[in-house]
C-alpha cells in the first residue's frame, strides 16, 4: 500500500528545465525585478521617443528665456509661457525632449558596443581555450596588454588617433571591452571542454569544429550574459564620459553625457539643466547592473534550491 502511494506521489512531480527554472528564479529576484522595471521604462521611452517628447530635440526654440527653470501650469507657470518640464537648455531646446531621445542614443550606445565586445572577445577567448598552447599565450598576452590600461584612458587614446565622433567613439569603447569578454569565455571553455559529454562526442569521432560549435560554446553562455548584461551598463557610463569630453557625440545630438558636458558651467546657475541628465545615467546604469545581479543569481546552479534575492 505504501509503496503504491509512492508511486503516485513520484507520478505528480512536475520536472522542470533548467531554462525555466532560471527565469522563475529571475522574476522571483526582488533586484531584477526592479531593475526590469527601470529598462522597460527606458526602452518604452527610447521607443515611442516621437510620440513622447513634446518638441523636437534639435529644435531651436523662439520667444523662451535661456536656462528656464522647469516649469508647470499647474504650479505657477504663467500662462503665456509653453509648458517645459524640465526647462530649456542653454541654446533654447526642451530639456526633456533631449532627454527622452537620449534614452535612444544611449541604449543603442550599450547594446552595440557590448555586441561588438562580445562577438570578437568570444571568437578569441574561444580559440585561445579550445587549442590551447603557444596560441592560447600569444592571444592572452595580447589582452593582458590591453587590460593593463585604464579602460577609460586607453578608449580616449583610440579617440584621439581616430579622430572625435560618435562612431569612433563606440568604436573605442569596443576595443577596450573586448579583452574582459575573452578572459571570460576562455576560462568557461578551458572548464567545459573536460566535461563528459564533450570527452563522449570527441570519442565518436566529433570534428573540433562540432566540438567548439556545437558543445562548448553553447554550454559557455552563462557567464557571458551576464556579463554582457553589466557590460552595457559600462558602455553607456563611458560613452557618456567621453561625450562629456567632447571626444564622442557631437552637438546637437541629444546625449546625455554632451548634455552635461554643454552645461557644466550651469551647475550653480541652472542646476537642473546637469541633474536631470545625470539621473538619467544613474537610473540606466542601475538598472543594467540589478538585472545583471538577478540573471548571475538565476542562472548560478549553486543557489538553484535557494530562496529568491
């Protein structure tokens, strides 16, 4: 009797894949959870841009004073005066609109950097764990190299020698991003090709192309989405930072590092015109880095039992 019981308790287990269960860990992670809500905020924004932004980013606005203070109808904004609510920058444009479209810029900054990254990174990292030997020293010789340089620094260097622009920009900060990404999938694949389904397929005879493809890349993912993850938060703070020193995005572009860039000297006078674009960093790079830290705890086998974050 006891054991028929057995059995129809087994019968009502449910499996669960490990891809489901690292997605009911994530919306079970209070961080990621918030740092979700921050994204979609910013990608509903950079999506509709048009649709919101009241005025068009670039548009030079007439009969406004210069450096306006945010202003509302409904808190004493005199009525003759168009509606800006987060004021009018110093060449007499809607802070808000360039704030808005600056979610654009930004996130497009992230992801295509970070691609960029990842996809020469995980090329080398992975050529350099899978042979191994000489090949593998002369690779990550190459990028201790580029890592014993300040990331900042080396991607204002790049700049320079290629010349100002957003472009080259982007361009700079993929450069620098890539040794991290190969340093990663390197060691993920020095660890994967040992495991005992990798030793199986080689032993029936499996290419080292459908070794490499087909059984340890795919099995080394994890670690490089959430790295990528906190790498766009990254990108985007360095963007900012050399658009900020006039090395990346060019006027009128609504960036958010420009903007600040354009009205530093505001700070005492019209300090809005630098706190609503640096919040506008602080919330992305946030919400980049709380996503990253629930997809490291969802996907991390260890806390896979665990209660939620």
């Amino acid at each position: 009797m006891s054991s028929n019981v057995a059995i129809l308790d087994a019968s009502k287990i449910k499996y669960s894949s490990p891809g489901r269960e690292a997605v009911r860990r994530l919306f079970h992670h209070r961080s990621a959870i918030i740092g979700m809500i921050i994204l979609g905020f910013l990608l509903t924004l950079a999506i509709f841009a048009e649709q919101i932004a009241p005025y068009n980013p670039i548009q030079l606005l007439r009969d406004v004073d210069r450096r306006a203070a945010p202003c509302i109808h409904l808190l004493g904004c005199p009525a003759d005066q168009p509606e800006h609510l987060f004021g009018i920058d110093g060449n007499s444009r809607d802070l808000l609109s360039r704030v808005i479209f600056g979610s654009r810029l930004s996130l497009q900054v992230g992801v295509s950097t970070v691609s960029f990254a990842i996809l020469i990174g995980g090329i080398i990292g992975a050529i350099a764990g899978f042979i191994g030997g000489w090949v593998d020293d002369v690779l990550m010789r190459v990028m201790d190299v580029l890592m014993a340089f300040p990331s900042l620094l080396l991607a204002i260097a790049i700049v320079s020698v290629l010349g100002t622009g957003l472009i080259n920009a982007l361009l700079a900060i993929g450069i620098v991003s890539i040794p991290r990404f190969a340093r990663l999938v390197r060691s993920t694949v020095i660890s994967v090709k040992e495991l005992e389904y990798v030793v199986a397929a080689r032993s029936i005879g499996a290419t080292q192309g459908r070794l490499l493809f087909g059984h340890i890349i795919p099995n080394s993912l994890t670690p490089l989405i959430v790295q990528a993850t906190l790498g766009i938060a990254t990108a985007i703070l360095d963007a900012a930072a050399l658009s900020f020193l006039g090395l990346g995005a060019e006027p009128p572009r609504p960036e958010w590092g420009l903007m600040l860039g354009e009205e530093r000297n505001s700070i005492f006078n019209a300090p809005h015109l630098v706190f609503f674009p640096g919040v506008a960093i602080m919330l992305t790079v946030l919400g980049f880095n709380l996503l990253g830290d629930g997809l490291r705890d969802a996907l991390d086998p260890r806390l896979r039992g665990t209660g939620a974050g």
